[in-house]
C-alpha cells in the first residue's frame, strides 16, 4: 500500500478530473451560443435577399375602392350577416 507523505492531499486527481469537465461544458456551451448566433444571421441574411411585394396590385385596390365609394352594392349578397361594406363611409 502506498503511503502518503505529509501535507499531501489525495483528492487531487478529482480536482483536475472536475477542472477539466467544466473547461469542457464551458467551451460546449459557448459553441452552442455562437452556432445559434451564425443560423439566427444567416436567417436574416436569407431574408433580406428576397423583397416581398403584395399579393394585389395597387391599381387594383384603388380601382375596388373607387368601384365601391361610387357605384352602390346590394349589402345582403356581399355580406349576408347585416354589415354594411366597410369600404364606405
């Protein structure tokens, strides 16, 4: 059996084990930080490639809404509940 000399202490290897467990989970989670920082960037990036337009033409609602200020519509067809059309006034 191996005898310890004075002042030493046995627990050392436990405490390097244990150093070196949360140098490793720190450096994990730093990776995990900075890959979910890349993919959130590269979304934006993919994002900002592509202009999204509306699905109608503007014309085309300005001509609606003329259409409907100006010439009168049976409300029941359009809107069977009792409203009346929301475009008028």
């Amino acid at each position: 059996m191996l005898h310890m000399k004075q002042g030493q202490r046995p627990g050392i290897v436990l405490l390097v084990v244990m150093v070196m467990l949360a140098l490793f989970a720190v450096v994990a989670i730093s990776f995990v930080f900075y890959a979910e920082s890349q993919a959130t960037a590269e979304k934006y990036v993919r994002d900002a490639q592509f202009q999204f337009q509306a699905d109608a033409e503007p014309e085309l609602l300005f001509n609606f809404f003329l259409g409907a200020q100006l010439y009168d519509s049976d409300d029941n067809l359009l809107y069977p509940t009792g409203t009346t059309d929301p475009t008028r006034i």
